[in-house]
C-alpha cells in the first residue's frame, strides 16, 4: 500500500465479480474475485457481519480472497479499494448469498412384498451426501397408513407402515428443506400387500366325556379373520374312539382319542387353515351309587342282626363291592356283602362299582340305619 495524494471520489462501487454460490459440503468455501472502483489502487475484504450464512475470509490476495462459510443463507462483507494519486480510497458494504443446494433421497427397498399379517413394518431411507433434510414418509394408498417414527437408540428416521387391506401401498418419501439444502425431490418404496396366514385353528374344546349317545357336536375356534363357518374332517380315527364326523357331529365307538382336521375358510385378507387337532373321549363318571335296603329294624336276634347288601344306581356294566365306611352307633361290620350290626343306630358302607370300557369306577358312602324295635304290650301277672 502506498500513500493516497489523491482526493477525487472513486465512482464505481467495489464489489466482486460473484456475490453467491451454492453450498458445497465438502468444501464450504468460494473464492471471489474484486472488481470495481477508480484507479491503481488495491483491493482488500473483511467481515462486516457473519450472518446466517456463518462467513469467515481466508487466504486474502490483491486480486482474490476466499469466503468459507458454515451454512446457507446470507453474510454482509465490506469490500474496499485503496486511493492512489488520483482516487480516495472507497469501501462498500456487499452482501454475499450461499444457495441451498439440491439433495436427494434413496429408498432402502423400491419394491417388497409383505403378507397382511407381517404389519407394521418400517420402510427406510437415506438422504445421499452431505444432504441434511429430515425424511418425511406419506401415502395416499387405502391399503395402508403411515406414521413418521425415530428409533430411539439410533435416531434413524423410518415410515411405519399399517396395512388395512391387500393391494398396493405406495410410500412417498422425501427430505425436508434446510438452510443449507432445498426440498429433495420425492422417491418411492411400493409394497405389494398379500394374503396372511392365519393363526392356527382349534376345538373348543378338545375333549368330550363319553355319553351312550356316542356324539359330540364339536366347535371350532382360532385361526384369524372373518372367514367361517369352521368344517372338520377326520385325520387318525383312533383304534378305541374309531371316530366318524358328519358335519359338525363327531360320531365315536369308545373313549379314546382321534385327530381331526379343523378348517376356517380364509377371507378378504386371510389365506384358508387347517390344523390338526387331537379330540380326546374320556371316560364318563357313573351315576350315583345306592344301596336297596339302607334301614332295617333291630332284631332280637343275634343270627338275624344282618343285612345282604345290595347295590344300586351307577352306569355301565361293572360289579359292585362293598366296605366298612365307619362302624358308628350301630356297631356295624361288612364282610362277603353282608352287613352285621350289634345295636340300633347307624353305620356307613362305603359302595363301589367298578368302572367298564366306558365308565371309571364310582363309591359312594351309604349311611345304614337300624331303627329301634317296637317293645310288646306289656300285661300284669296273676297275684293269685
């Protein structure tokens, strides 16, 4: 720099040949070169505000100086020209503009299929370079919605998408503008939506226990959807149950077990089920069990103080047995089915039938009375 004898006022404005770029990523930083103003005399730049644009000045030449800058948006920098003999020096105010760049999108998947009932899934996207825009997912697809969700641990951006119905569910997807990026163009992921599997089918419920009628009407539960009504089909018939269906009735020999198909019919989002589903027929608990004579009256007599015992009431085709339950006031004792007694009051037999192919065995606790004897007339003897 040299002195300035020079008072005229210099009449073109000092500037730079650019005042804008575009934000670069990887180099945020331009060069400008000076322009402008009267005579010989030499540029040079400074800050005059950073503005949004966050501007700094480095590597300063007397042509040229390099403006970094730390996003889009606007900084101010005077720029001045030195005088010479002829000219004042002169110093104006430029303001320098750093344009969003463009970004752009790409999804992870464009095309995937999923069946309906693999819903929710999460459709995923990156924003390429050094783009810096939040992703936005969005569908006008009546086979799905969307929810804008951020994973808590990695702070990744992804759509949830829910189906509703099988059919196209298209995806938009774009980055949102930034200081420093404008709005990327919109990218897509389409997903075929299929049938589902339905969840497995079931008998409600799976056991029955034996009736002499020797049928059940079965009923069918789970699988998914609205698809009904159930239908049933013998698997394994069973070598005791040798089971037969026919319609919804389950026709059996005996108890024992038998596998049956169980089919739910899909519907407008379910593929159709069949499970195979083992019914079992337990065997049935008897009727309860009596005794024919449960009271007696005391006899006087010692050898006819006893009771043949006789059971009564259960089901099936087993023998009957009987046991001591408790001796009690009548002082009773059982052996070979028969009851003897000592005194009147009562006591308990314990009877048992036992059970068949169909039926388990049934006791009953039997209380037995021994009623009082009537006394005879009593009558006055002859005093002579």
């Amino acid at each position: 720099r040299y002195a300035r004898v020079g008072n005229t006022p210099q009449s073109t404005a000092v500037t730079f040949t650019t005042l804008s770029t575009t934000y670069d990523g990887e180099t945020t930083s331009a060069t400008l070169t000076f322009t402008g103003g009267n005579g010989d005399g030499t540029f040079f730049a400074a800050i005059h505000s950073t503005g949004t644009a966050l501007c700094d000045l480095a590597n300063p030449t007397d042509t040229t100086v390099d403006v970094t800058y730390g996003s889009g948006g606007t900084c101010t920098i005077d720029v001045t020209k030195l005088g010479d003999s002829t000219y004042a020096d002169r110093t104006d105010t430029v303001t320098f503009t750093v344009n969003p760049a463009a970004q752009s999108v790409t999804p992870d998947l464009s095309t995937v299929t999923y069946r309906f009932d693999q819903g929710p899934v999460d459709v995923t996207a990156s924003v390429d370079g050094f783009g810096d825009g939040d992703l936005v997912y969005s569908t006008s697809s009546s086979a799905c919605s969307v929810s804008n969700v951020v994973i808590p641990v990695t702070q990744d951006q992804v759509g949830r998408v829910t189906f509703s119905s099988l059919g196209t569910c298209v995806v938009s997807i774009y980055a949102t503008a930034t200081a420093s990026f404008l709005q990327s163009p919109s990218v897509t992921t389409t997903i075929t939506i299929t049938k589902a599997n339905q969840a497995n089918t079931t008998l409600l419920p799976t056991s029955t226990a034996y009736t002499p009628s020797k049928s059940y009407t079965l009923t069918g539960g789970g699988g998914s959807g609205t698809g009904g009504p159930y239908s049933f089909a013998v698997n394994v018939k069973g070598v005791a149950a040798n089971c037969s269906i026919s319609g919804r009735t389950l026709t059996y020999s005996a108890p024992g077990s038998c596998t049956i198909y169980v089919t739910r019919p899909g519907d407008g989002n379910y593929n159709s089920q069949t499970t195979s589903v083992t019914f079992t027929i337990v065997k049935a608990t008897q009727n309860a069990l009596g005794l024919a004579t449960s009271s007696v009256n005391y006899s006087p007599t010692l050898a006819s103080r006893k009771i043949s015992l006789s059971g009564t009431g259960g089901s099936g085709t087993g023998s009957f047995s009987y046991a001591l339950g408790g001796a009690g006031s009548a002082g009773c004792s059982v052996a070979a089915g028969v009851l003897s007694y000592t005194n009147a009051g009562t006591c308990s037999v314990n009877v048992t039938r036992a059970g068949n192919t169909n039926y388990n065995d049934r006791m009953d606790n039997i209380t037995i009375t021994v009623l009082k004897m009537a006394q005879t007339t009593p009558t006055l003897a002859n005093a002579n």
